[in-house]
C-alpha cells in the first residue's frame, strides 16, 4: 500500500513502518542484562498519539491511528517477519502459490476464536473479501482485491483465490483487513455499523474503552493464539502536539512516543533520562522528495533536473533538520533493504557541475543580476509544500537558497493540505513541490511511475511516462520470482537514476523512546513493535496496578 | 491637547515605543546585522552570543534579525486591517446614521449578527481554508472587526442629523455625500482615530496567534508568531525563541494600547479630569 | 417583563438565521472538500469510491439545496452527522464538548469579574495617584499579553520546571479510580492553568472598564449630593456609585461572550482540553462541515442566551428600567 505523508510524519512514521538496516540502540550496555528478569503479568504501557482515530474497522479508516488502534484488536493472515523480507503465517497457518502465483490455497489455523467465543473460519474472510468488493462500502483499499478473479471456500479453514493474472503484492495483501467477524456483521451496513465503535477482535488485545480524543484503552486477549500478551492493559492518550507529549512523556504520563529529531539530540541524553528511558532508533519507511512537473518545459530537460539535484546539498539538510538523523536518498527504496540498487553513485553536492548542466540546458546569466535566464526569461518559480509539517518546510527552504547560488530564483510556498492538493497537485498547476512517501513492504511501485497513472488524482503527478519503466513495471508485479524481480527493480532504479524525475532528498530515521521498565524489546528492521505483544514489565518495576 | 497627551507619562510611553517600532520597521534592512533568511546549518539552536544577539533559529538564522523583519509584518498587517475595518466601519455607519430607516435597521442587524458572531471562528475557517498569505490575514481580520467603528460613526452621524445646520444644509439641496463627508464625519474622526489605534494592537495580537497555530503568516517570512511557533517545539532547548518574540508582541501592544488610552482620555468630552 | 422576553426572542430569529447564513456561506466557499481528506494521495481510492463518498455526504447537490435542507434540520434539532470517519451524530459530539467549555468559561468570567471589580473600584476612588498608574501599568501589560505565549511560559514554569501542575488534558490517566474528592481535585489542577491565563489577560480589559465606568457615574450630580449629605465615602462608593457603575459591565459582560468562546479555541488547543474551542479547530482543519457549522450555531444560540441573561440582569439592577 502506498499513501503519501501527510501533516505529520513521526506519528505515522511510528505506526507499524518498520524497516531493514542496521537498527541501533541508544541503551548502555548494562541495562540489557538485566533484561534476564522474567516475564510477569500485569501493568499497563501508554501511548502518546497525536490524531484520535476515526473508526476501528480497519477497511474503513484511512487515517494512521485508526489503524494504529486496529492493529491491536485484529490480525490478518500473514505479516511480514522482523526482517521485513519474507511473510509469516498468522491467521493462515500454511499456503500453496500455484500457477506462477495466479492461485493461492490458504489454510487457516484451527484454533483461533474471537474474543466473543465464537470460532474464526475462512467463512469470516469470505466475508471481508466480498464486504471490501462491494461498492457500497466506503473503503478506500479495494483496488488489491478487485484483482481477484475467484474466491472459492473450500471448507471452514481452507480457501482458494485464483487471480486474473499473477499479482506479486498480492499474498501480502491478506492482511488483517478482510479478517471480521461475519456473525456479527452479516446483513448489517458495514458504513454505520456500530461495530467501528465497540469492535470484537481476535488480536492480541481486545477493545476496552473510547473516550472521543482523549483516551484509548485495550486490555489483553487471554485467548490470544499466540499466547496471551504480557501487558495487561494499553492505553492511547491523545495529545495533539509532541511538546506537550515530550512534557508528559518526563512526568511519567506516558511511556512511549515517537521523538523529533531535536528532542532525541538534545533533550534526552542526561543520566535521569539514561535511567528511566531507552531510546531506539531505526531507518524508517519513508523518503521525502522533490517533484517537478515533468509537463512544464523547463523541467521537461533532464540536464534541468540533474543540474537541481547537484544543486542541493542533502547532507546538509540532513544535518539542519534532521540532526543527522536520516540519509540521503538517491532512489524510492530505503536504504539497506534489498531492493536498493546500491551500485548506483550519489548524485553529489556539485554547484559547479549544475551550472555547468543549467548552462547546457541554454540557462546563463545573460543581464548579470544573478539569476539565470534563457530568452529574456529568468528562471523563477515557486516551490509548494504543505502546512503543518515543519521539516518540509525547513527542507524547501533550504533548498531554495542553495538552488539561489546556482543563480535559480526560487520562493517557497506553503498550502493548505488539502488546497494544496486540490488547487494544484490534482489540477497540475504546480511547478516543483516538496513532498513524501511512505512505501510499502512489497517493491512494487505501479501507482508512482506508471504512465497509466497520470489521471485525474493520481499519484504519478508528475507526469513522468517512460516505455521501459512501464514496462519492467508490469513484469515486476506480475512474477513471484525474487531474483527476477530483484533484477526488474534494480533496473527501474537506473532509468529512474539518469532521468531524475525528482530529486530524492532523505530518508529519515525513527526515533521512538521507551520507558526502561518495559523488557523484551528486540531491535530488528521491522523496528521494536512488531513483536510488541511479547513485551512485559518485571514484578517489581510494574507501575500500574490493573484491577478487574 | 499635546501638552495634555505629555501629561500623562503613560501615554508618553506609549507614543514612544509606537515611534521607535516605526522606525525599526522602516529601517529593518539597515538595523538588522543579518539577512532573515541566510541560515547555516552548522549553529541551528544557538543562544545569545556575540554574533547572534538573541541566539539562532532551527536552522542557524538570526532570531534578532528576523524580529526585526517580523516588526514590519505586524506592523503591516496592523495598519491594513485597520484600515480595511475602518473604511468598512465608516461608510457602513455613514449610511446607516444618515439614512436611518430600513437601511439603518438592515445594517444594524448585520452589526449585530456580526457582533455575536465568535469572529475567531470565522478567520480561523477562512484563513485554514484560503491560502493564508500575509493579504488574506489582513483583509479577514479587517473583515471582522469594523463593527465597533460602525456604531461609532453611526452614532454621531446621528446625533448631528438633528441639528439644526444640518436640517438647513439638507434643505438648501446640499447632497447628502457631501454633508456626511464634509459635517459628519470630521466630528466622528477623533473617536475613530483612538478605535483605529486600539484597533492595530488587537490586529498584531490576532495575527500573532494566527501565525502561532501555523495558520497565520507562514515561514519562511519571519513574523513574531510564527517565531513563537518554533519557540513552543524547542521548549527547554531554546529558550530564547519563546521569550523574545513574546516580549516583542507584549511591548507592542502595550504601546498602543497605551497610546491610544491615553488619547481617549484626551479626546474624549466627557471625560475631563476633575 | 414576560412581553420584553417574548420580544427578545423573537429577536432571535433572523439573528440565527443570519448567523446560519454566514456560517453556510463560509463553509460553502471553501475550495476543496471532505472527501479529499479521506481518499487523497491513497492508490486504494479510486475514482469511484469518491464520487460514492460525496453522493453520501450530499456534497454533489447545488449550494442552495444544501442550505435548505441543512436549515430544515436544524430547525427541527438534527445538527446532522460528522463527516469524519466516526459518523457520529454532530449534536452528541457538541454536547460532549460543551460543559467542558462552559465550566472553563463560567469559572473565567467569575474570577475576571471578582478581581475586576475591586480593582476598578480602588483604582477609580484613587484615579490618577501613583499606586493607580502602577495598577494601570500592570493591567496593561496583562491586557497585551499574547495568550499563547504566557500560556506557553506557565506551561514551562510551572509544568516543566517546577512540575506542580500537569500541562494537557483535562484528567489524569487514572481518574476513574479516584474518589469524588480527588476527581474534583484532579481536574481543578488541570484547569488551573488554562483558567489562571485565561483570567489574568481578561482580567485587564474588565478592570479597566469598570474603573471608567466608576469615574463616570463618580461625576454625576447625586454622588456629589451624597456626599454633601455627609455620607462617608464608602458608603458613597458601595451603596450608590457601585450599583449604577456595574449596569455597563453588565453589558460589556454580555458583549464579551463571543470572544471568550473564541479565545478558547487557542486555550483549549495548546492545552489539549477537550471542549469546542479545540473540537472547532480540529473539525475546520479537518474539513467536517456539519460539526464546524453546528459549533457555529450553537455558539450563535449560547451568546445569545447569554446576552439575554446579562440583559435580564441589568434590568434587575437598574430599578429604572423595570417600570418601563
């Protein structure tokens, strides 16, 4: 799935992107001995959250903390490991890719049951499968399953899918959105149902309590299939901004929350901090770019772009905005995944060459007042990005006074996100914008580059059309063969190399904290919350007493 | 009258921060040691020092610098909406005192709808929803603060309809423009002119905490709100963002408020001391 | 006085209805609608499922007709229901929000009042002498003190450096197993700060005004009689100057619903208090139309009560205007 980071990025950073790449952790030594204390029942963890969410029906929420709370309450069939690199069984226990993946069998685990006492079965993901279809249903994540050609239900753990044509993404696609109980929902309009509300799951927490934009609250699941969660209880506070979190977050009124750059350099490396908190960080699932609109001319050269993205100093940006918490980026694949070419050189910071390049492209300063011109035009235009996020605003205005000494006149704009969209992301009337994408799991990036996807509202905005791209697109998304696609995707990374449709800027690095009482924490590339049901609070350092 | 505004040393004051804000504004390019916009990415977050008297931003530009640029912001967004709301006010209390009837009650409905209205709520919709440049601040704050003005001018517009010169003006066939414009309005000028001042104090706060929330005058162009907003995300790191530029909004209002008090307290007939 | 009632809410009528108004037209004139931040920059949401989204929200039908048929509604008690995803009906959501905003502003207004009122008294029997230039002074500086940053500043003193009082929400995590006491204790200390700030920069407007107010009626020809009489200047003060000089803080009380509410929004927003100031500003940003206007228009209906109340009160003072 791809949806693109919008107002605020660390929350969403933080909700399930994880990713591969050297994780690192910022606790000494010594408190991880101590992780030999063993697991004990009981205490309750608290979120901080920036958004409420808007419904827990996980097909129907659109926004990061409703999937975020979901998550907790439902599970889907597979769920990539820790190393983000293969599926796992879940709900599914076993399944057989057929006929170069255009059929799927799955088997169902036998065991599981909601948490009303009811039996889960393949009946219950019929169900989703046809419910997510219907075009009634106000989702926006029925594209994945609109390819598939059959669903056949074998028995109540077994079900067969046959696909138009083998669709790569598609086993991860099974996850936890089509997973709902047909008991209760059958016959009921899933839109208003009040089920969004007071969901019955069979994750590894059940649904406690919701006080609209203030609290969340789960407890465990005793009959989770995976064993029952340590933590008794789990609570989300809504708490708009992430001063006043990082405020809470020192007077024990949370225990985990995404830091911001600043705060993880700056404000968290005193010893009272070392010794009641632990700070972790990994390369996050996202990348921030800068697009141009491949339908004005100017930009239509690809010295242009070349010259731009010599230009910039992304290191420096990084630096400044980051605190150095992140990389450049050269390419849509995160880095240290194996996707990433990773033979590919950087694209410098090399004024003289982009002046070089811009002067190629027929752009030299003709009147002598600075700014580049070519037929009496000088070359000026505005860089849009969205309001409410803070880094992408320092980053367009960074990069506008280092396009500035290239002889580039260039002025920052800031919209309203969804003006922005509307008045000029969906009407093409913008020249360059700032913005960013958060990936998904599965290297296919169809809806991105595409020259199919130009229309109205779609994600190829630019407009960047390319016959091989195409090409090796399709291909890539329609193989269940990794090396070939390994192949594919490293090839689209060169075209998209020497053509610089935009310039990728940084990937930046996620940097939750963590109060220290909690134990079982295990650092990999999916992050620390995938195995999060498993973590656990000693005897005698619970905090919270949880009565019935 | 100028000897009685010097009585008042509190009124004096006033009139002195309003001149000297002027001047910074006015003479920004030449005060300000260095350019707004210039950032380095090696000194983000710096405090006070030698080169950067008030310490440096998020990304290493100078925060006295940019206060001195963020004057001219409030002070412009101050005038403009002023002078919208005043316009606005005047020519809506004009006709209204001048044609009374179903004008005047027509109009003095609108005031009053106005009036119960939570303005905030209606520039806070507008600005989230049109582009929010530094024009748009203006003129919706303008929009939504000319009614006091209004009843100001109708109400004198008013009380000279009755006199006799006027009743002599309208029978001798004068045009009633030239009456408001010519009569009515010089007399009405002096409470307008003391609501005007008041009038920019409220503006550069509401601009402030516009800019504050993020939907006011948006960076890169400096405006003390908008400084204030990075003040709240370094909280405890970079103290020198919060107090500044809340001192800077603080000692400004506080200038025209005084001075516009303290012309009140002059201008006003009714108010004579004992 | 049953017929001056009847006559001022009959008044209310066109007022709400040219509130409505305006609130529509806002709203109307917004580019962009709800839907886009829902389905946008999503490759999951195609086409379809927008225009299917707009048909269920009503956005496809022409202005006019969704006034109309909002007006209907309204005029019957349906605010509608919220366009975010939660779909939960906008009048259950106000009414959620409301006592919370109003208990913020009813405690406001009572302190303003109560710190204001002897403030502007002294300062009026001692105009113009140095402790009442010290007294200006520093009413001054309250009045142009920029909410957020000394909400802002308290937050850092008092929640930061001296952790005496909690800085967000309105409760604490473990509320519900409080006693009646304690939850009455907890939420006190939550709203201390936002009360405190909010009183302390309201506060020097009111003050301000009651001592002009004071000064006026100190010049009228019964003070001057009453004091001829013989009658101490206390009881000058209290038992004949103060009745006549509360009339227009009354008034100005009435006034300055509106503003409050709106000062709310900031408040409640920096301090994550749950009430409608914050809801509003969640809901513009958002894009939820039916709960912005329904915030208007309740907002509309309670400063008009209001006003009323402060009307009806000013002519329970002013035995002058009983008899007319």
């Amino acid at each position: 799935m791809l949806e693109c980071v919008g107002a605020v990025a660390i929350a969403a950073l933080l909700a399930g992107c994880g990713s591969p790449g050297a994780p690192v952790s910022d606790s000494p030594p010594a408190q991880r001995a101590d992780a030999q204390l063993p697991p004990a029942r009981g205490d309750a963890i608290v979120f901080g959250t920036i958004g409420d969410a808007s419904t827990l029906i996980p097909m129907l929420g659109s926004d990061s903390a409703s999937h975020e709370y979901a998550g907790n309450i439902f599970d889907g069939l597979v769920e990539y490991d820790k190393t983000l690199s293969t599926l796992e069984p879940r709900l599914a226990e076993s399944w057989d890719v057929e006929d170069g993946g255009q059929k799927i069998t799955f088997h169902l685990r036998r065991d599981v049951k909601w948490t009303d006492g009811q039996p889960f079965t393949a009946r219950d993901v019929e169900f989703g499968f046809h419910l997510i279809r219907d075009p009634a249903t106000l989702t926006s994540y029925s594209e994945d399953y609109k390819q598939v050609q059959s669903f056949e239900l074998l028995d109540d753990h077994n079900f067969r899918v046959v696909y138009e044509k083998p669709f790569a993404p598609a086993l991860a696609s099974w996850g936890s959105m089509v997973v709902l109980p047909r008991h209760l929902l059958e016959g009921k309009n899933i839109n208003e149902s009040d089920f969004g509300r007071h969901p019955v799951g069979l994750g590894p927490h059940k649904f406690e309590g919701w006080e609209r934009n203030r609290l969340f609250t789960l407890r465990s699941n005793p009959e989770y299939y995976r064993g029952r969660p340590w933590i008794e209880r789990v609570v989300y506070r809504v708490i708009p901004d992430q001063a006043t979190q990082f405020l809470e977050l020192k007077s024990g009124g949370l225990d985990m929350m995404g830091l911001t750059p600043l705060q993880f350099s700056r404000q968290t490396s005193s010893p009272a901090f070392a010794q009641s908190f632990r700070k972790y960080r990994y390369v996050s699932n996202a990348y921030t770019y800068m697009g141009y609109n491949l339908a004005d001319e100017r930009f239509a050269d690809v010295r242009v772009r070349r010259a731009f993205s010599h230009a910039v100093n992304k290191q420096e940006i990084v630096d400044a905005v980051l605190f150095g918490l992140g990389t450049p980026a050269e390419g849509p694949y995160r880095p240290g995944t194996r996707w990433v070419n990773d033979k590919l050189p950087s694209y410098d910071y090399d004024p003289a060459k982009a002046r070089e390049l811009l002067a190629e492209a027929g752009w030299k300063d003709s009147d002598g007042d600075g700014i580049v011109d070519r037929n009496g035009m000088p070359f000026s235009f505005k860089i849009l990005t969205n309001q409410g996020n803070d880094q992408r605003l320092k980053t367009a205005t960074m990069i506008q006074k280092r396009l500035r000494d290239i002889g580039v006149d260039a002025q920052v704009r800031v919209l309203e996100w969804s003006a922005f969209l509307n008045n000029f992301v969906d009407t093409r009337r913008f020249e360059v914008i700032v913005l960013g994408w958060s990936l998904s799991l599965d290297p296919d990036q169809y809806d991105i580059w595409h020259s199919s996807k130009t229309g109205y509202k779609q994600f190829n905005f630019i407009g960047y059309k390319n016959a091989q791209v195409d090409e090796l697109l399709e291909r890539g998304r329609r193989t269940f063969d990794e090396a070939e696609r390994k192949r594919i995707y490293d090839l689209i990374q060169e075209i998209l190399y020497e053509e610089q449709p935009y310039t990728f800027l940084y990937v930046p690095v996620a940097t939750p904290i963590l109060a220290a009482r909690f134990r079982g924490i295990e650092e990999a590339p999916a992050g620390i919350s995938w195995n999060f049901p498993f973590w656990y609070v000693p005897k005698g350092e619970q905090k919270y007493v949880i009565t019935r | 009258m100028i000897r009685r505004l010097m009585a008042n040393p509190l009124t004096v004051a006033g009139g002195i921060i309003v001149a000297v804000l002027f001047l910074i504004a006015i003479l920004a390019p030449v005060l300000s040691p260095w350019d707004p916009n210039d950032f380095d990415a090696r000194r983000v977050l710096e405090g006070p020092s030698a080169a950067h008297l008030l310490g440096t931003d998020g990304l290493g530009r100078d925060v006295l610098s940019r206060m001195i640029y963020g004057a001219r912001v409030s002070l412009m967004v101050g005038f403009v909406a002023v002078g919208i709301a005043t316009a606005i006010g005047m020519s809506l209390g004009a006709f209204a005192g001048f044609f009374g009837g179903i004008i005047d009650a027509v109009i003095m409905r609108f005031v009053d709808v106005m009036l119960n209205f939570p303005t905030v709520f209606l520039i806070l919709s507008v600005i989230a929803y049109l582009d929010a440049s530094i024009w748009n601040i203006m003129v919706v704050i303008g929009l939504t603060s000319w009614m006091g003005v209004c009843r100001l001018v109708r109400a004198e517009v008013m009380s000279l309809r009755e006199r006799d010169f006027m009743i002599a003006a309208v029978a001798l066939g004068l045009k009633p423009s030239r009456i408001i414009l010519r009569h009515a309005l010089p007399n009405a000028m002096a409470p307008v002119f003391v609501s005007a001042i008041l009038g920019v104090a409220g503006a550069i706060l509401v601009e402030s905490a516009l800019s504050f929330l993020g939907i006011g005058v948006q960076p890169p162009t400096a405006s003390w709100g908008n400084i204030l907003t990075e003040g709240k995300d370094t909280l405890g790191v970079a103290w020198w963002l919060s107090v500044c530029p809340g001192l800077a909004i603080l000692v400004t209002v506080l200038g025209y408020n005084l001075l516009g008090e303290g012309l009140r307290d002059v201008l006003d007939p009714r108010l004579k001391a004992r | 006085m049953l017929s001056y009632l009847a006559k001022r809410l009959a008044g209310f009528i066109p007022m709400l209805l040219g509130i409505s108004f305006v609130s529509f037209m806002v709203i109307a004139l917004a580019p962009g609608n709800p839907v886009d931040l829902m389905t946008d920059l999503n490759p999951k949401a195609s086409p379809e499922a927008r225009v299917k989204l707009e048909q269920y929200y009503g956005l496809d039908k022409p202005l006019y007709v969704q006034y109309g048929l909002w007006l209907g509604r309204i005029a019957r008690g349906d605010l509608g229901v919220s366009f975010s995803r939660d779909r939960r009906p906008v009048l259950d959501k106000v009414l959620e929000a409301l006592p919370i905003t109003l208990m913020l502003n009813v405690i406001e207004l009572i302190l303003i009042v109560a710190m204001a009122i002897p403030i502007g008294i002294y300062s009026a029997a001692r105009a113009y002498s140095l402790l009442d230039r010290i007294v200006t002074v520093f009413v001054f500086i309250g009045f142009a003190m920029p909410g957020f940053w000394v909400a802002l500043l308290g937050m850092i003193a008092f929640g930061e450096m001296l952790n005496w009082l909690p800085i967000s929400g309105l409760t604490s995590l473990d509320y519900e197993s409080f006693s009646t006491l304690g939850k009455i204790k907890d939420i006190a200390s939550h709203l201390i700060l936002p009360i405190g700030i909010g009183a302390l920069t309201g506060l020097a407007g009111m003050s301000r005004f009651v001592r002009s107010s004071m000064l006026e009626v100190l010049r009228q020809d019964y003070v001057q009689t009453a004091r001829a009489k013989g009658l101490s200047e206390r009881v000058v003060l209290m038992r004949h100057a103060l009745r006549n000089a509360l009339l227009p803080v009354v008034t100005l009380l009435g006034l300055s619903l509106p503003g409050l509410i709106g000062g709310a929004v900031i408040g409640e927003t920096i301090f994550a208090i749950p009430g409608m100031g914050r809801l509003f500003y969640t809901s513009v940003l958002g894009r939820d139309y039916p709960v912005v206007m329904g915030i208007m228009m309740s907002t509309a209906v309670l400063t008009l009560v209001g006003s009323l109340l402060a009307d009806l009160l000013y002519v329970a003072i002013d035995p002058r205007m009983r008899k007319s």
